[in-house]
C-alpha cells in the first residue's frame, strides 16, 4: 500500500473532520460514541489552528490516494520539569488497519519527539484493543500500569493501560 505521512495543514479541515468522524465512529474503544463527534467547522479550525501554529504539538495524518486515512496527535507540556514527556493518540480507519500505517504513524511522532528533545513518549489503549497494544508493545512500549475503570462503553467499565518508551 502507497501511503504518505504528513503533517496536517489547514486546507485539510473538511478532510480531517470526516477522517475524525469515521474513526470515531468505527471504534469500539476511543472517547466518542458513533454519532456523538460533532465540531462545528469553526470549532474544528480554532483547534487545528492551535496545533498548526503550537511548537509544542503536532498533528500527522496518513494519506492514501488523496484520502485521509490515518492520524496521530502529540502534546507537551512547555514546563520545564514536564518538556521532556509527550502524550500521544492515533487512530486508522478500519479498512487501512495493519498494513503499516500505524507503525508509520509511530514513526513519524517519534521522530517529531526526538527532533523536540522529547525523552518519554506516553499513549493509553484499552487492553481489549489487542492490535493495538500489541502495535506499541511491537514499537518497543513498555506497559506501566492499568487506569481502572476509565471508559464507560455500552453499560461497561473499560480499564486503560498506560504504556511508555524513552527515546533518548
């Protein structure tokens, strides 16, 4: 599969609100119940805008014939005893799953971390999501704990494992 990561520009707002709205809709395990992701267009640009102009945080995106596919945000904190740490969160659409899009995705934040002097890079899944966690242990993600009870899905609890890599 040809596919190319980038970072987001603001000419992809439409493109990133349908890409958000499918993924979301499609997993059983992110923060957003099918239907309930919503931005207003104004909305979805003031927060795009935020991480376009942010030396802090970045927005990559996996394209496919000019098809959003994929992407993977990072964040930190510009505090000193906090710089060196990063959160970051992905998602795929169903079809483009395991066919290297996540790893590449992976690769790109890293790098991004790395360029920004980021030593710990940090990301939850919820366990049951063996792909993914099976992704990030794969990546070289060590397993640091368990957030009970984390997710309310479908009149169940979800627990999250927080796992973590040091980059340098």
């Amino acid at each position: 599969m040809v596919h190319q990561i980038r970072e987001i520009s603001i000419n992809d707002i439409d493109a990133f609100i349908k890409l958000l709205t499918t993924i979301y809709d499609e997993s059983d395990y992110l923060i957003y119940n099918p239907g309930e992701y919503a931005p207003s267009t104004t909305d979805a640009i003031s927060h795009l805008e935020h991480f376009i102009t942010s030396p802090s945080n970045a927005i990559y995106v996996a394209e496919n014939n000019n098809e959003l596919v994929g992407f993977a945000t990072v964040t930190t904190e510009n505090l000193e005893r906090a710089r060196h740490e990063a959160n970051f969160s992905m998602g795929v659409i169903k079809h483009y799953r395991e066919k290297g899009l996540g790893q590449a995705l992976i690769n790109s934040i890293e790098a991004w971390c790395l360029n920004h002097e980021i030593r710990r890079i940090e990301v939850s899944v919820v366990p049951e999501n063996a792909t993914a966690v099976d992704l990030f242990k794969s990546a070289g993600y060590q397993l640091e704990g368990e957030l009970r009870d984390k997710l309310y899905i479908d009149g169940r609890y979800y627990n999250k494992y927080v796992l973590s890599k040091l980059l340098l």
